[in-house]
C-alpha cells in the first residue's frame, strides 16, 4: 500500500511539474493589444494544439506607425491586407527592424494565401532568423505541420542575412519574394538566396500575400508592399 501511494504521489507531482517545464521552456510573451487592427488588415493565428482555445486578438498589437507597422507577439499569426492579392508576376517586400534580439524566433513573408480563416488554409512562406543566419522556406496546406521546401540549417548560416548585433541583438534585413514566369526569388538584403521552380513548390503562388511573425516578436516594418512585376 505504501509503494501504491509513493507511486500515485509520484504521478501527480510529474503531472503538476510538466506544464511548469514547458511554460519554462518557451512560454509566450504576454501582450496587451487593442484587439483592432489597420483598415483592411486581417489576422490569422497558427493553429493550437491539445484542444487548446483560439487566442484572443487582444493577445497580439499589431498597428500602424509612422509610414511603417509595429508587430508585438504573442502567439504566432499571419497578418495581410485583403487588397494584397498577387497573381502571376508580382512580389512582395518588406524590411524588418529589431532592437533586439528576437532568439530563437522566426519572421517573414508569404504568397499564394488561400482560405485563411478556416482549416483549409494554404500559403507558401519564407522566414529568417537573425540570431542564428537561418531561413525556412515552407508551405501549409491545412491546419497540419507546414510541409519544408527548404528546412533551416544552422550549420549552414545564409551569409545574406544581417544578424543579432553583438552588442544589443538588434538587426534590420529586407525580404522579397519574388514570383516570374516559372520560378520563384527568395532574396534577403537584395540577395537571391534561393530560386525554385513553381512546379517545386507544392502549392499556388497566386492569392494572397501578407505578414508572418512567430510569438514573443517585437518588430518595426517598414517598406511593406505588393505589386505587379
């Protein structure tokens, strides 16, 4: 009876302790938005996982500054603007500015965004990582794990992105996803870094385009903007 109880006790402690150890982990900043955003922008969070509820739009601040947008997170989201729908050649731009270092967390960019909202969704996405010289490159067919076209290797830091400053992590890198004929441009800092064949990608390059920003981001954007050509 006595190994019974040592037993149960020993369950329940690992039970109360494993939350504590993933909070401890990588907990998700706590963010006090408006719950409003920018005329004609939409948000769309990454899916939860466990049966766990949506977040609230208040768990975001995502609002226009100067000529530019600031993005604190909070849980990870797309952010678009309805009008912003690419189709054949086009591209999309933005530079993003930190004061410091956003670790192990990723930024970016996307095109081809379809169904959003719903459980259908699908976009192709390329995001960085200033603290280690990362890129991803990846799409997302439905509410699963997005699917790699090409998976972030630190081993193998993309010499092109600007990375955390020694001094206080900030950093600044300009991002273009570039969509011609029949190949698409993945260029940081005015550097192609990647070209993949469309017929490569797994998924349209038409539709929507727009923000991505993992959790716990502090962002300035600036030089948003998509269009033809």
């Amino acid at each position: 009876m006595r190994h019974a109880k040592l037993f149960a006790f020993s369950l329940a402690a690992l039970a109360a302790a494993a939350p504590l150890t993933a909070q401890r982990g990588d907990p998700t900043m706590t963010v006090t938005g408006t719950g409003k955003l920018p005329d004609g922008w939409m948000l769309r969070f990454d899916p939860t996982r466990g049966g766990a509820p949506a977040p609230a739009m208040t768990a975001v601040s995502f609002e226009k500054m100067g000529e530019g947008f600031h993005v604190k997170s909070g849980p990870a989201a797309l952010y678009y603007n309805t009008k912003d729908m690419g189709s054949g050649q086009f591209q999309i731009s933005a530079t993003f500015k930190q004061s410091k270092t956003m670790a192990h967390e990723a930024f970016g960019i996307f095109i081809g965004g379809s169904n959003l909202q719903d459980s259908t969704q699908s976009y192709i996405y390329m995001v960085i990582k200033p603290a280690d010289g990362t890129i991803r490159i990846a799409r997302r067919n439905s509410n699963g794990r997005p699917t790699d076209i090409v998976a972030e290797n630190a081993a193998a830091p993309e010499a092109a992105i600007n990375r955390d400053a020694a001094t206080d992590g900030s950093a600044t890198n300009a991002l273009t996803i570039h969509v011609a004929k029949d190949t698409v441009h993945f260029v940081v800092n005015g550097k192609l870094v990647k070209a993949i064949a469309k017929s490569a990608l797994g998924g349209a390059t038409d539709g929507q385009a727009g923000l991505r920003v993992n959790h716990n981001m502090d962002l300035h954007i600036d030089g948003y903007a998509v269009k033809k050509g």
